[in-house]
C-alpha cells in the first residue's frame, strides 16, 4: 500500500509539460508497482490464478486486447511501423495490466484503501502551493504570462489537465465526511480539502467542476439509498464551496481563473454548440469524416489514429471518449471496452450498493467519486487519452471491484 501511495503522489508533482514523456514516466511508476507486486507474489508461491479466466470481465478483456492489436494492424495509416503509435498501444496496454495487478491487491489486502485516495488529495494540496511558489518566484509575473500558464502550467502540458487531476481529488476526498472522525483528523481533512476545491475553482474549467459535483451528486444518491447519514456530508461540501470559491478569487490574476470567469464564458456562447464546447464539436467532426474517407468505422484508425488524421489541424485528441474510442478502434473496439467499463461499475454497485448489509465503505465512496468524477470529464476531455487520470482510474476502478467483506472501510 505504502508503494502505491508514493506512486499516486509522484503522478502529481513529477510530470512535466510534454505530454508524451509524461505518459512514459507514468508507465515507469506503473511497471513499479507491477514488478513489486509480481515478486511478491513470486516469493509467496502464488503465481497461479492471477487472472480468473472464468469471469465474464477477463473474456471482454481479452476480446477488446484482439481488437485493439487488429486496429494496430488493419491501420489505414500502416501505424504497426510509426513507433509514436506503437508505444501508445503498449502503454494501453500497460494500463490494463496495472489495473489487473491493483485489483489483485485490493482483493487480498486487508487494512483500509483510504490512503491511496488521501495521496491523491495531498500531491494536488502540494501542487497549490507549488502553483503559488512558482508565482511569486517569476520577476514579472503579470507580463505576457497569461497564456503561457494557461498552455503550460508548472508540472502540467495543460492547465486543463491540471484540472482532472484537481477534480479527482476533490471527489475522492468528500467521502470522508460522510462519518464524523478525530477532530485532529477532520482538521487536516478540512485543510487539504480546502486547497484542492481552491485550486479546482482557480484552474476555471468547466468540466472539472462540473464533474466533481456530479461526483458529489452521485455519493449523495447513494448515501439516500443506502439510508446512511448525509449531514456532515453536505456542510463539508459547502464549505469547500464557498471556501473554494474565496481562496480561487483571492489568487485570481487571469481571465480564465476562477468560476465566475468560467461562467461568463458559457453565457458569452449564447447557445452556440461550437462556442460552448470551444471547438470540440469540430474535432469529434473529424473523426466521422477520417472514418468514413478509410472505411474505418470497424476497427478505426489505430493507436494514434487521430493524429495521423490528414483533416485534423489542431488537438492531438478529439476531447471525448466516444470519439476518442472510434478513432482508434473503431466500434468493436469502442463497444468492448464501454463493456468492460459498464461490467466493472455494475460489479461495485452490485456489492457495495445493493448486496451489502454494512455500513458503506468510505473509500469504496471515493473510487465512485473518481470514477464518476473522470467519467464525466471524459465526455469534453481527454481523460482516456492521457496518462495520469489513467492511473487513478485504474486505482478506482480496482478499489471499486474488489470483492471485500469490508476490508476497505474500516473507520477511516
């Protein structure tokens, strides 16, 4: 646990503004974790049974792994010979292997998951402070500035990508106050949570806000399913509101910070589609024209497909799973692995929702934050595409599945 904790905070705070290498380093963090785990497992005799052929999910798994290498292969663009390609096929892959090897884990693992999700609340705690660091350390912060944060933000390619990571942490964090906690604890919760909603309002996005309170939407539903408290819930989310909200106008030096920014900027598209989703409809656009020029839409593009895409002028990524899936694999692609996301998320509520008779773990409650939080983000951005919210996914998703009798809760 203490390996995958490092790891979550470093995905953080050790990235850079390429895009690329930071997927690469992602896949070193990854391959970290499976390697340790691997040996372990070695060393404990326990090598068989890693992958429960019988299940329903391992069979939609290895199904989408055929499509995908028959994309790879099929590419109208011949990508089986573009090393940029192949190695986003390999680190795909790695993803799922990860996940696999994560889920393992958590299977087994018998003290409480909440570390992971806090880990991920206290590197974007740090990540604020290294934001105003990296501020107050320029010499003239103000002149032709603006941009350049926006495009290039300390530790990030994008200040949009800085905000999934922000939006994440927010939502894993609020299942915490679902339960009261030592007043020493909630304090330091209270403080961290602070600073992420703060940092979350500053980046302006509208998606990552939009998508953590969808995520505080969704455990407040299940909170009145489950007929569990939700009083601590709703002023904690209050007060990271309001709180927020202050903390982002008082460091606001942009156009873009801040949600009021955010705000204006919808009102200012006036209904227009294109405004609204700021030229994402075009992209998806794309993607439909490069698919039916190849006769592509049954495997897709390839790994990549996208940007090999002769129409494509902008973007390195249509900024929607959807699309994102059908450039690369097309729809039998698209379909498994909207599959094997859909099994994955009616495995977890089915345990953890409808089947048990426990109080709800808390951080079963923050994997569904996660996974709704990025889930919804990915309908206007690139959250399958890059590296980072890739790993929390996995994370989630495999704190999510893991058949438990509530090993994952304890009073955290």
């Amino acid at each position: 646990m203490g390996l995958l904790c490092v790891l979550t905070f470093l995905a953080t705070i050790t990235t850079g503004q390429n895009v690329f290498d930071n997927a690469w380093l992602i896949f070193w963090y990854e391959a970290i974790f499976v390697s340790g785990f691997l040996i372990y497992r070695g060393s404990q005799g326990r090598f068989g049974n890693l992958f429960p052929v019988k299940s329903v999910g391992f069979w939609l798994l290895a199904l989408w792994f055929m499509s995908i290498t028959l994309s790879l292969m099929m590419s109208p663009y011949a990508l089986m010979t573009e090393w940029f390609a192949v190695q986003r096929y390999l680190q795909t892959l790695f993803h799922l292997v990860f996940f696999l090897c994560v889920l393992i884990f958590f299977k087994r693992y018998k003290g409480s998951a909440s570390p992971v999700f806090f880990s991920l609340a206290l590197s974007v705690a740090v990540l604020a402070l290294l934001f105003v660091d990296a501020w107050f350390a320029m010499p003239e912060p103000l002149t032709e500035e603006s941009k350049e944060w926006f495009r290039r933000p300390p530790y990030n390619a994008h200040i949009r990508i800085t905000g999934f990571l922000v939006a994440a942490a927010a939502a894993a964090l609020q299942p915490v106050f679902c339960r009261k906690s030592n007043p020493a604890v909630s304090t330091c919760y209270y403080v961290v949570g602070l600073a992420v909603w703060g940092l979350m309002f500053w980046t302006g996005g509208r998606g990552a806000i939009i998508s953590a309170y969808a995520a505080c939407v969704a455990i407040a539903l299940v909170l009145l399913i489950r007929k569990q408290p939700w009083k601590h819930y709703l002023i904690a989310l209050g007060i990271f509101t309001i709180g927020g909200i202050l903390i982002s106008e008082l460091f606001e030096v942009f156009y873009w910070n801040g949600i009021f920014q955010a705000a204006e900027r919808t009102m200012a598209a006036g209904g227009d589609p294109y405004k609204m989703t700021t030229g994402r409809v075009t992209f998806c656009g794309w993607v439909v024209e490069s698919l039916n020029l190849n006769h592509a839409w049954l495997f897709g593009l390839g790994s990549q497909g996208y940007c090999y895409m002769p129409n494509r002028t902008f973007a390195f990524q249509p900024h929607n799973l959807i699309f994102q899936f059908l450039a690369e694999w097309g729809i039998v692609g698209t379909v498994l692995f909207l599959c094997m996301i859909g099994y994955g998320c009616f495995m977890g509520f089915r345990q953890t929702v409808f089947q048990s008779m426990e109080k709800l773990s808390v951080p079963k409650l923050s994997a569904l934050a996660v996974i709704v939080s990025l889930g919804v983000h990915s309908l206007v951005d690139g959250i399958f595409y890059h590296a980072q919210p890739s790993l929390h996914l996995a994370i989630a998703f495999a704190v999510w599945m893991a058949t438990t009798t509530n090993k994952l809760s304890g009073r955290d």
